[in-house]
C-alpha cells in the first residue's frame, strides 16, 4: 500500500515537471523512423492533437504554412525521414538550426527546432520547438552595440588565468590567440608584439589579474589606453576593456575597442583649445607673452616660490619713436619682433619675457641671485639687440633691474622699482643696465661709473 502511494506521488510530480517542461516549448514530437510514425505529446496552436500519432511527413506538410514560403524547402529537407536517418547515423546526437514563424495574429517569432536521438537502436528521435525571440533580440542588441564596436571579446577566468575569445571582427588579425590556458604570459607577448614601446609599461601593469580584480572591487569596469602598431593601419588607438566581475566564480568579460578616430578628435581639440590659449596669452605682434599673462606668470613664479631668488628686469628700446617716425610703423613692427626674438634667443627656457607696452618688454628671471650672474646676462641682452643687422637703425635697449626679495616679493613692486631703475639706465647714458638699489642710493656720476 505504502508502495502504491510513493509510486502515485511520484507519478503526479512527474506529470508537474512534464507540464513545466512543456510550456518551454511549442512543439513536442517522437518520431519512430521504422515505421515513420510520430507521437505528439504538444503541437501549438492545436492542443487537441496532443497524445495523437501521425504519419510524419503529412504532419511536416500539415505544419508547413506556420513557416516562411522561402523556408518550406529547406525545412522538407531537413526534416525528411532519409535526413533524419543521417542523423541517427552520426555521432552527435543533438541537431539544431533556427527559423521564423508566423502566428495566427500575424506576429512574426523566431523559433529554434531541435533534433534529438533517443535511441539509434530504435531509430527514434525527439523533435523540438521553442520560442528564442527575445534571445535573438539580445543577439542582436550585443551584435549591434557591443561586438558592431569592439574588436574581440573575451570571457576571462582570472581564477585559473586561462580565456576564451567569444567573438571577434573579421580581418583582425593583431589579437591575441583565441583560446589561452596561460592568459597572463600571451597578453604579455601580445602588449610586446603590438603595443608601442612608451605606452607598453602601464598595460604590462594594468593587465595583472590583481591589479584588475582590485579596480573591479571599487569600480563597474576597468579600462587602460595605449597606442597600438596596426600591422595594416600604422599607429592606432585601442582601448582595452574588463566590463563584467562575477565575484565568486572571479569571471570577467574583456573587450578591445578601436578608439584611434576619437583619440584623434580629441587630440585635434586639444591644439585647437591650445592654440586658443597660445592667442589669449600671447602678443600677437611679437608672439611672446602678453602683458596680461605677463603679469600673472610672474607673480604666480613669485607666490609659488615664496622667498626664492629672482630678477625682474624692465626692457625700452632707446628712442624707438625716432625709428617709427623716420621709418615707418611697417619697420618698427619689424624691429620689435627682432627684439622679441633675440631676447628669447639670449635667455634660458625656464625664464619668462612678455611684451607690456608699445616698445616696452619684462624679463623675469627665476632663481637668479647673484648680481654677477644677473650682470652678464643684462650685458648679453644689451648686446643681442645692438645686432640688429639694418645699419641704417642703430638699435639699442635701457634695462631696469629689481631682485626678489630684496626690493619687493609682488609683481607690483617690482615692476615698479624696475620701471624706475630702467629711466635711471636712460639718465646714466642708454645702451645699458641700472639696479633699483643704484637709484636710492648713488648719483648718476657714479652709476655711469660704474657701468
């Protein structure tokens, strides 16, 4: 009795898990090849026909009209009994190939049929349908927005550093091996084969199982960018992607993106925005830094180093009207670039020069504390803008001189110092230098003596 009872039970949750595994599908159909008969245990629409036998080429033909005109052929083929035979014959014991049907609503689904061998000593197969519309439609969203963009995609398992390439571009040539038991050691060859050498150091890093679960910890992806020597292309750009972390298995989706017309748009923006700020700052005429940038450059020099050495000099070229009116502005712009050239020629890359007036230039040089070393420079600068080679201008320059700390530690003071030492130099005789600490505290007499 006890056994009765077991064998019912069983018997109803057989039936359950039946039915559950019945509304996976559209169809479910044993085909006895011997005899060519077909047992239907669910066929959609017509449920009725459940637990019926049929011949099983007029259920094909009965079937037929649920499909595509241009698919009736292929599926008479695929599905005749000599077919099937073949099947039964081979190896493998699962077939399966997909294809759209029609509804009664006119709906239109994509359906996968399903060929199984039950028994090759009975010749019986199992034939079944199933609904992958959404599947396909997830194929389809991956292909067009994932795989459509990216070069290759693989599934990394970082715990046994092995992966396997799921999908990759036709023609791509310069990727890893599609399949890797020793993940680590073929990235590794594959950064020293392609990527280009200064960009090679952080990849190296950033590709370390480590290194990429510890960013994934913190982060929904981790990303690392370097330059890339496309054996057709030339020099590329790639981005290399891990978009997925499933912690405890430690699997990880990676992608390779084609990113060259991006870096280059951005790259071209980016002299776009510098050649915007070179404009802002500079003078126009002359092409070093404008009075405005001047001004900040050196008192931001000033603030950062706080007591640090440092000479402002005050530049006027000596009766730079006369040239103007004699020769004419078109000549004084040319002598002004001169100017503007040779000082930055005479001067070294850390120091800084800007125009600030009509005729009017500022030196700052950083760190500069002994007035021995600030004197031969003066002396140089003096000299450099005697050479200008129309004889028919005799050129020269007056400089104004005021050392940071001693006479002031802000642009405005100084400037002004300088400003006031330079009209000294003018005083004492032009074509020379003057220190602020001259004008407070020695005669002309003896500053042109000094000179």
């Amino acid at each position: 009795m006890q056994n009765q009872e077991n064998i019912d039970v069983l018997s109803e949750s057989a039936l359950k898990l039946a039915d559950t595994i019945g509304k996976l599908y559209y169809s479910i159909i044993e085909i006895e090849l011997l005899s060519g008969q077909a047992w239907i245990f669910k066929n959609e629409p017509h449920l009725a026909d459940a637990g019926k036998a049929s011949s099983w080429e007029r259920l094909l033909e009965e079937n037929l009209h649920w499909f595509y005109l241009e698919d009736h052929a292929y599926l008479l083929q695929e599905l005749s009994l000599e077919k099937l035979e073949q099947i039964v014959e081979q190896p493998e014991t699962e077939r399966h190939f997909e294809l759209r049907i029609r509804l009664e609503n006119g709906v239109t689904r994509w359906i996968e049929i399903e060929i199984t061998v039950i028994s090759r000593e009975e010749r019986r197969l199992l034939i079944t349908s199933k609904n992958i519309e959404e599947y396909r439609l997830l194929q389809k969203i991956v292909k067009l927005f994932v795989y459509k963009n990216c070069d290759y995609f693989i599934f990394l398992d970082v715990r046994n550093n092995r992966y396997e390439m799921l999908w990759r571009q036709k023609e791509q040539y310069s990727t890893p091996p599609v399949q890797s038991d020793d993940y680590i050691n073929d990235f590794c060859n594959y950064i020293d084969t392609y990527v280009v050498p200064e960009d090679r150091k952080r990849p190296q890093q950033e590709i370390m199982p480590e290194y990429i679960l510890s960013v994934l910890e913190g982060s929904q992806e981790h990303t690392s960018l370097y330059g890339f020597n496309d054996p057709k292309r030339g020099y590329t750009h790639k981005r290399l992607q891990y978009l997925f972390y499933d912690k405890r298995a430690q699997i990880v989706l990676l992608t390779r993106t084609d990113v060259t017309e991006l870096y280059l748009d951005a790259k071209k923006q980016r002299e776009v925005l510098n050649q915007a700020l070179h404009r802002a700052q500079t003078d126009p005429l002359t092409e070093v830094y404008n009075h405005h940038t001047i001004t900040s450059l050196i008192q931001e020099a000033l603030v950062a180093g706080g007591e640090t050495d440092g000479a402002l000099m005050f530049i006027d070229l000596d009766d730079f009207k006369e040239i103007n009116d004699i020769q004419g502005h078109p000549k004084g712009d040319e002598v002004l670039r001169f100017v503007a050239h040779t000082l930055r020629r005479a001067l070294r890359s850390s120091d800084l020069i800007g125009r600030v007036g009509g005729d009017e230039f500022i030196v700052f040089l950083r760190g500069a504390s002994a007035k021995e070393e600030i004197v031969v420079c003066a002396k140089r600068l003096c000299d450099a803008v005697k050479q200008y080679p129309n004889h028919d201008i005799i050129l020269s320059c007056s400089i104004g001189i005021a050392l940071s700390p001693a006479d002031g530690n802000d642009y405005e003071t100084l400037v002004r110092k300088a400003n006031t030492a330079m009209y000294y130099a003018k005083k004492i005789g032009k074509n020379g230098y003057a220190f602020w600490d001259w004008v407070k505290g020695e005669s002309i007499e003896d500053a042109r003596e000094r000179g």
